[in-house]
C-alpha cells in the first residue's frame, strides 16, 4: 500500500523508486533463465506496479492543484489592477480586462520545472507505459506552433526558453570564444536574412575611398566637384547547425547530472563548429571563415626558410600589412604546436642572437613564469582551430571587429523519447542558425605605397 507522501518531489521520487523494484523484479526472474515469477513475487510485483501508479497519480494531482491555485491568484491580480486603473476602463469596455489576462505559466521562463534536468525527466516518464504527460509539457505542446508539437510521439517535446537561454549564455561564457570578438547582428525569427550596404572601398587612394567619396580644398567662390561613392550589398543568411544527444534513460534518473551533462555538451559542440567556422569556413552552407576570405591576406614565407618554422621575420611582415585603423584590437591566434617556434624567436645581434619573444612579465624569459601571452603589445591567444604549425591557418592576425557575424535568436532544443526507445535512450536536439563573413571584400591598397593592408592576415605555407 502507498504511503502518504506530501512534497511533490517527494511523489515523484516514490513512484520512480516503486517502478525500478517492480523492473529489478522482472530483471532478477530474466537473469535466473527467464523463470516465471513466485507467487510471493507476483504479489510484490503487482503491489510495486500500483504504489508506482498511485504516487504519480497523486503527483499529477498535487501539480493540477498547484496550477489552479496560480490561475485563481492571477485571476485576483488582473482584478485589482484593473481596480487600481479606475473605474472608467470598466465603464467604457467591461471586455477588456477579460481579453488581457494572460496565464502565468507562460510568465515562467522554467515553465514550471525547477532545472533542465527536471524537464528532461518529465519528458522521459511520459512516454512510460501507465503515465499521463505531465501537465507542463501538455500545457508548452498546446502553445507551440505546428500539430507536431502537440505530443511527444510527433516531433518531440520543446524545452523551457530560460534552459535555452542557460545555454546561449554558456556559449558566450567559453574562455575562447571567438564569437564574443565579432560584429554581432540578431535577425529577428521569420526572417530568412539579412541585408546590409557595406563599404566598397578597395584602395585608400584620392577617389577611392569609402567608395568613391573625394574631397577637394578649393578657392573662394568656386563650384565643388562632386563624386558619386559606389556601395555593395552583403547578405547573411543564416545556416543551420544540430546537435544530436543521445541519453541513457539510466542518466535521466539523475536529473541534476543529466542537466550539467546536456549543458556543458550541447553548449560546447555548437561553440567548437561556429568557431572554427568564423576561422576556416568555407561559405557553403555555412560562415565564410577569414582563412578563406578574399581580402584576407597571406604573408609568403622567407627565402630558404625551413619547413614548419615561424622566424621573426614572419612576424614583422604580418604586423606590417596590418590595417593601422585594425590593430587597436587585433588580437594573434595560433595553433598550440607554435609555441615553441615562438619561444625560440631572436635577433641577429652579435654572435647567436638574443631572444625577442619575452614570455614572462619582465626579465630574461624561463620555464619558472607563466607565459605573458603577447605578441607586438597584442594578445596571444591559442586556440583549437587553427590549423598545425607549418600550415596556411597556424598563426593568424585578426582584429575581429571587421567580421560580422549574424544569428537568428539562440539555441533552439527539442526532445523525443521515441527516436532510440529499443535502445533506452532520450534523444536531445539542439539547432542553432548562423552565418557570417569579413566586412571588407578585398584588400585596401594603402594610400601611400604598394603593399596591401587587411584586418586578417595569415602565412603561406611552409613545407
């Protein structure tokens, strides 16, 4: 016989409790050449089957209860704001505070459930033989768009908007995040993309820059010379991004962990693509990475130069081809293989040279001191997707500022217990919608002199 049990976690626990003694049963008699039950165990199983059911019955009861409370509460609210307002609303259209009550379940960012885990749990018993849906997730089905949405078995059910906000913010919240560093633009939900006039300046000769747009110093009453600046269009269009997680029902018994496990997973993955594609993406179908791009450019190694190396020379040429109006917050990424070709830069003075690369805040550099991390005053910032030392993407000069970056909202998840139901696993969906590319569409020809100048520069290949 089912105990009374007030706390409503508590319900739900003991009812989870009475179905794994009624499965540990079913295992025991299984794992004993398939035998049939004892009577004593026909008995006990038949009693876990109900208690397991009772429980939840009072659960469903206790948060139908709960959520008739919050109606009534609201009810009372509405009405003394309308009171508060005066009696002329009232007067003028007695329908009109009827139409604006609003249910606050939906105020809730968490819909009612205390963390992800607790959701993901809720989803998980809903598709057990002898449970209802909970009535949150009936409640997020009935107002999403789309009959899928409606049950579980469809299409999945959508999590609570605040656990998708947790994980945009643990996106952002990455130590190298490249995304943080970029031109950020939200194209609002409807809209396929979005359209921006961008600067067609090629050349910061007289007559070329922004486009065209020329100034003239003239004498006293004479007419200016006009100029007509020509503007390109530039188009992001968001491409779609997804993550597939399978999770043991086993791990969603821990709700706690289950939501730690999901967050830090779904969060990263979409991190790692997104920002290796703002570095080495190839436009199709997804962002244009700055490796790949036009008005990036590529320092030509030295002359007899061995393979794999990085020489100082490298460095100052890179540094030097670096727009002046983009160095204020360039930053230099590399991959982690060059760090020793770094650490071994020096100059030619005198017999051997002396190093030129000081890793440590101050004085001679040594193993005892953390890495400084800085290179020509800028930040020196290793990071997973740039390519191995010796290869085009190895060491990168970036001010990130001069690429734009579009997304539509955040994370968008759903959930489905029926994808991998033969295998006890809860699949998790998670799609994020980006595109992105470098302002400039090709490198500036400096108003005095030859060398191109750019915002992104990368070294050739050294084989």
């Amino acid at each position: 016989m089912a105990t009374a049990v007030k706390n409503i976690n508590e319900l739900l626990a003991a009812s989870t409790r009475a179905a794994d003694q009624a499965q540990a049963l079913l295992d025991l008699a299984d794992s004993e050449g398939q035998r049939d039950f004892t009577a004593e165990e026909e008995v006990l199983f038949d009693q876990c089957l109900a208690d397991s059911k009772s429980y939840k019955e009072q659960y469903d009861a206790e948060i139908a209860l709960d959520q008739q409370r919050a109606a009534r509460r609201a009810q009372v609210d509405d009405v003394r704001e309308t009171l508060d307002q005066g009696p002329a609303i009232l007067t003028k259209n007695p329908q009109s505070r009827v139409s604006q009550m609003v249910d606050r379940f939906f105020l809730d960012p968490r819909r009612g459930f205390a963390h992800l885990g607790d959701q993901a749990l809720a989803i998980y018993r809903s598709g057990l033989p002898g449970y209802q849906s909970d009535e949150r997730l009936v409640k997020i089905a009935a107002a999403a768009t789309g009959m899928n949405m409606a049950q579980g078995s469809q299409g999945g059910f959508m999590l609570a908007p605040a656990f998708s906000q947790v994980l945009w913010d643990g996106m952002n919240a990455m130590p190298d995040n490249l995304m943080a560093l970029t031109d950020q633009y939200t194209i609002e939900p409807g809209q396929e993309s979005l359209t921006f006039p961008a600067n067609a300046e090629t050349s910061r000769v007289t007559g070329s820059r922004y486009g065209g747009v020329r100034g003239y110093w003239i004498a006293e009453a004479v007419q200016i010379t006009s100029s007509i600046p020509t503007v390109r269009r530039m188009k992001l269009e968001p491409q779609e991004l997804a993550v597939l997680v399978y999770v043991t029902d086993k791990l969603l018994n821990n709700s706690t962990a289950v939501e730690q496990y999901l967050r830090k997973a779904a969060a990263d993955e979409i991190m790692f693509l997104v920002n290796d594609a703002i570095l080495n993406g190839n436009g199709v179908g997804m962002p244009t990475g700055i490796v790949n791009a036009a008005g990036t450019i590529s320092i030509a190694k030295e002359t007899g130069q061995d393979a794999n190396t990085i020489v100082l020379e490298n460095i100052n040429k890179m540094y030097a081809r670096c727009h002046a109006r983009a160095r204020r917050n360039a930053i230099w990424l590399i991959n982690q293989d060059c760090e020793p070709q770094l650490e071994a830069l020096s100059a030619v003075v005198g017999t051997g040279g002396i190093p030129v690369f000081l890793n440590v805040n101050a004085g001679f550099p040594n193993v005892a001191e953390a890495p400084q991390n800085r290179l020509k005053g800028k930040t020196l910032m290793p990071v997973e997707y740039c390519k191995t030392l010796g290869t085009v993407g190895d060491i990168i000069l970036a001010n990130l500022g001069y690429y734009a970056l579009g997304f539509r909202g955040g994370v968008n998840e759903a959930m489905s217990i029926h994808l991998r139901f033969d295998f006890a696993e809860t699949a998790f969906r998670f799609m994020f919608a980006v595109d992105g590319q470098p302002w400039l569409a090709s490198a500036i020809t400096p108003f005095n002199g030859t060398n191109t100048l750019a915002p992104f520069l990368t070294l050739a290949t050294r084989a």
